[in-house]
C-alpha cells in the first residue's frame, strides 16, 4: 500500500501518469528484436572472379543472389562485389555463349568462378566487328549462315553455298568452274567505284577479294554478313558496300577428333540451245537461194544435183561444203541420211566428274588447342579445257599464358591452285593477336 501511494506521488511530482503496459506486446517486442538482429548477422559481402576455361577474364557477366534482384556484373577484370548475400543463399552466374553457374554460398566470402562454353546457344551468336552479340539483340541488318547450310551440297568454294541462304545477298556464278563470281549486297552502290564488299577473315581484312576462293568450305565455321550502314562503324569507308565475315574452325578444348569429308559429282549440259541439223541447214539454203532468184536456182520441193553443186560450191573451205552435200545425192536421188551430221557443241562439252577431299583434325587443352586440315578439289567443268585443281593446307591454333594472361592466337593458310595451267601459291597469315 506504501508502494503504490509513493509510486502515485511521483507521477504527480513529474506532471504524468503510468499506464499499464500488457506483458504480450512486450513478448512480441523482444521477438521481432531477436529477429532483426539475427537477419542482420546471417547477410554478408561475396565478392570474387568470373573465368572462362582458359583463364580469361569473363567482362560483363551477370551475378545475382536466385530468387532475388540483388545483383552486379563483373568488371574489366572479371571481379564482383555483392552484398548483402544470405550465408545460405545461392549466386547464379551467367554469360552470353557459356553455361549458367549456380553456387551455394555455405559461408563463403570469396568466390572463384570458372564458365563452360555452351555449345548450345552458340548458335545464336553472332560476329559483329570486334566482338559477338546474341543474334536477338543485334539491331542493324545481318544475315548468318553456319557450316552445316555452307556443306549442305558439293561446292568449289564457299560462296557458291552461301548462294540462296542469305537475303539480300545476290550471287552471280562465274562461267569458269572454282572462280568467284560477282557478290553484291543490296544492290549497286556506285556507278564507277567497286561495289565489291569486304571481306574479313578472323578478324583480318583481306587486301585481295580473290584470296576469299582459296578458302577451304570445310574450314569455315560460319559467315556473317553485314548489310546496312552500321558496318562503316567500324570498318570505315571500306565497310560502305556491307561486310562479310568469315570465321575459320579452330581446336576445342577437352576433345580430340579427326574427320574425313568427301563428296563425288557428276554433271551435263542438259539446256542447250537447239540448232539445225545438216539436213535442215541444207533446207534453209535452198529456200534462200530460190527466192533470190528461181530461175538459176532449183525448186528446193524438187531439189537437183546440179542445182546443189553450184549452190554449195564454196572455195574457202576446200569444197568440204560441197562435196558432203553430195553425199545425199545417189544414183539421181536426194537422202538426207547420207549427209555427215555435226554436233559442234560436242566438241567444247564434256561430262563434269568433280571429287572433293578433306581431312581435319582438331583437339587441344584448356591451354592451347589446335586445328589443322588438308583438302584437294579437282573440278573437271562441263567445257573442255577448265579443269580447276585446289589444294590448301590450313593450321590454326592458340594457346594461353598465365603470365599476365597473355592469349596469342594465329593461323596459316598455304593453297595451290591450277586454273587454266597457271600455278599460284598463296601464303598468308590470316590472325596473329594478343588479348589481354
């Protein structure tokens, strides 16, 4: 009773009053500070490095907390920096053009991250200048083709298959077999300078558009074509007629395969322009010579020897004319059958055999790889006299430098070629680079 009376004197001496407090709210209180606390303790920092198998750093690539939109990208180096990450949580890391990493954090505050290519989605990236992009994401006008559509039929080069498979892209075929014909992309540009494109090899520009027809299409893994304006972003004025680029087959790492490839084509002249037998020549020169003048010249429904000697009678050709015209004549009567018939386009033309062999082989470690391979074309055309043979030797490969994370890469081309009893030997160095 002393308690509350001096409690209650106390209130008044300070001007309020107490009110009961009930003992749940307080029990809740304590509960959600005990919550509070413990949250805060189980979230920490992660930070860490984003590789590819060769040790490269991975720039850009997206690392997110699964299940949330806490997250950053990887920097010029490949290092990330995330917070608050729960102690149990899960990092999900992914790239375009690799397999997307899923890690349990169990604690870890330092993280090392290593993506594998997906050869999956591969498929939908494509070259642009000096990097790739997913085709989705691509916004000037580009056509792709991989190797599967560039060896889908036999072809002596590799823009006789891209023919047809890219919009935009006209092609003419060039009369002599194994020769590039004309290649334009959305039309004529100039009417006096070349309307030529560009042509880049991994990553090279070509000084020679006749270099491209050396190229092996075994050894090609995609072109891509370039066909707006976008493209003198990059390549300058050079690009102003679009850009295609090549890029060549290289070794993969963690498999070793060796392939063989071959194909054998026959070919005619199935469409050729009718022309008159001997017979109906004959015919025609007859008609021709009576209707200038009837009276020197027989009718050619009754038709005469003598009337066909001096006709045909021709000393500029030794009388060869003549004489086989007079053949059809016997014992007074005219057979046609008699007349030597000659087919002159039989002989330019010929059946066309082409074979066409190539044997690769590829393989390396997550430190260098490698690719190499030899093919012949002979092309035996449907005219006589072109006979094409080609044949290229191409070694490519790469390796990696732990020092400063040197990766040089570079490739060589050596191809023979015979046309038309020329020889040529090419030698170029088509890539020789050092990323870092």
């Amino acid at each position: 009773m002393n308690f509350n009376l001096l409690t209650m004197k106390n209130n008044k001496m300070l001007g309020g009053t107490i009110k009961k407090v009930p003992v749940k709210m307080v029990f809740l209180l304590a509960i959600f500070l005990v919550i509070a606390v413990t949250s805060f303790a189980q979230s920490k920092t992660v930070s860490g490095t984003v590789i590819d198998k060769t040790g490269e750093s991975v720039i850009g690539a997206s690392v997110v907390v699964r299940g949330t939109t806490n997250g950053t990208i990887t920097d010029f180096d490949g290092n990330f920096i995330l917070q608050n990450v729960p102690i149990n949580g899960t990092i999900r890391v992914s790239f375009v053009g690799y397999k997307t990493v899923d890690i349990l954090i169990k604690g870890q505050s330092m993280l090392k991250v290593t993506l594998e290519e997906d050869t999956e989605t591969l498929d939908e990236v494509v070259v642009v200048g000096y990097g790739v992009q997913k085709k989705s994401d691509v916004t000037g006008a580009m056509s792709s083709v991989d190797a599967e559509e560039l060896t889908s039929r036999p072809v002596n080069n590799a823009f006789e298959a891209l023919q047809g498979k890219a919009a935009g892209v006209d092609i003419t075929t060039s009369e002599r077999p194994g020769k590039l014909g004309d290649i334009r992309i959305r039309g004529n540009r100039s009417l006096s300078a070349s309307n030529s494109p560009l042509y880049v090899v991994d990553g090279v520009p070509l000084l020679s558009a006749s270099a491209i027809e050396t190229l092996n299409p075994r050894d090609i893994e995609a072109i891509d074509v370039l066909k707006d304006a976008s493209a003198t972003a990059i390549y300058g004025s050079r690009g102003a007629n679009g850009v295609v680029l090549v890029t060549t087959k290289q070794g993969k790492a963690g498999q070793f395969s060796l392939n063989y490839s071959g194909t054998l084509t026959v070919s005619n002249l199935v469409d050729k322009s009718p022309a008159m037998s001997a017979a109906d020549f004959i015919e025609f020169r007859r008609w021709a010579a009576y209707n200038l003048d009837p009276t020197t010249y027989a009718d050619p429904r009754n038709p005469t020897y003598e009337g066909d000697k001096l006709l045909f009678d021709s000393a500029l050709d030794g009388q060869t004319s003549r004489d086989n015209v007079l053949k059809g004549w016997v014992n007074g009567t005219w057979n046609p059958s008699l007349v030597n018939n000659t087919d002159w386009t039989d002989y330019v033309t010929q059946t066309s055999f082409s074979h066409e062999h190539t044997v690769s082989a590829s393989g390396g470690t997550e430190q260098i790889n490698a690719y190499g391979s030899f093919g012949y074309l002979n092309n035996k055309g449907t005219q006589k006299g072109q006979c094409p043979a080609r044949a290229a030797l191409a070694v490519k490969f790469s390796f990696s430098i732990p020092l400063k994370q040197l990766a040089p890469a570079a490739s060589v081309n050596a191809v023979t070629a015979d046309k038309t009893l020329i020889p040529l030997f090419l030698l170029s160095i088509s890539k020789l680079s050092f990323n870092h």
